[in-house]
C-alpha cells in the first residue's frame, strides 16, 4: 500500500505560510527539506524507513529514551510522528514557533548512525535560531531534514520511504513529493 505523506497545500495555506515565514515561496512552502549547500543524493530517494510515534512527548525536547534507537540502520529514513501538523495548523504562527524539537543529543545520535534523512511533522528538528544552524550540521554530515509531513500515523514502524525533490538550483529549500511504502 502507498501512503502520501506530503502535505497537501492549499491557497489559503500558502498565503497564511508568506505572512509568518518569509522563505514560504522560495522552496520552503509545505513538505521541503533544507538543501543548504549541498545537493540531494539520487540514492536517497528510496530508503529504508522507520517512523516513531513520539505523540506523547510533551513539554520537552524528543530525545534518544523516547524511541528504540536499536532499530535505526545506517541509510534510513527516519522519521517522527509528533502530531503537531495535526493539532496546530500550518502557516499560523504558532506551527513555526512552537513546533516540538529533537534534542541535539537524538540528532547527533541519528548521525552517529549514518541515517541518510530525517522526517518531522512539523516545522523542523530545532527551533528559532538553532533551526537554520542545526540543517547545516545536519547537511554536513550527509544528512537531509525533511519538514512538515503527515500523516505519519498512518505509516509508524517499518516502511520503503520514497522522497522526489523538486530538481531545482541556487534554491536554499526543495519542495518534494514524500510517499511511504507499507
């Protein structure tokens, strides 16, 4: 069975993510990863995949106590179910303020595992300052971020990630069709 998990985007969604995101248009409208300066791997657009219900994580950083980090191979796709796209609704505000983050002790743990990209349901792994500076470290090791999924839920545990990006340069995000194979 084939899960999209790319979030559809609508007119209204576009206009409310230009008036609290000033990239929204420029390759970060909706389901993107983060390019940087760096150039997405052909290989990377099918991998082994593993997504985590962290739902329940609250108040908090998600961290490495959260999920069973035995499980995540070198190369996969590794991806959070949180449930904040959700529950608060893209473009506002709140969903790029406020948005749950993966500690910095998980990512270097991702990292550490070679996992090829990491997927959140929500605007990114880190928050205001930290979001931009932790892409980067994050691409230096070979590693994209994709942001704003859905429907995660309906493809927690083990799946085929399969992730398309937009083939476009000098852009500093790139929008791409994200579906799961289940």
């Amino acid at each position: 069975m084939l899960v999209d998990i790319t979030l559809k985007i609508t007119p209204k969604m576009t206009k409310d993510a230009q008036g609290n995101l000033k990239k929204a248009l420029v390759g970060h409208l909706g389901t993107h990863f983060d390019v940087m300066n760096k150039e997405f791997p052909l290989e990377y657009t099918r991998r082994q995949g593993i997504v985590f219900d962290v739902s329940g994580v609250r108040n908090r950083d998600i961290d490495i106590t959260d999920i069973d980090l035995g499980a995540i191979e070198s190369h996969m796709f590794v991806a959070f179910f949180t449930g904040y796209i959700d529950e608060v609704p893209y473009g506002s505000k709140e969903y790029f303020s406020s948005h749950p983050a993966l500690s910095n002790i998980l990512i270097d743990a991702l990292l550490a595992k070679n996992v090829s990209i990491i997927g959140v349901d929500c605007a990114g792994v880190r928050n205001g300052k930290e979001h931009t500076s932790m892409d980067q470290h994050c691409a230096d090791h070979g590693v994209f971020i994709v942001e704003n999924l859905c429907d995660l839920k309906a493809v927690i545990g083990r799946c085929v990630i399969n992730t398309y990006p937009m083939n476009y340069a000098e852009m500093t995000g790139l929008p791409c069709r994200v579906v799961a194979e289940v």
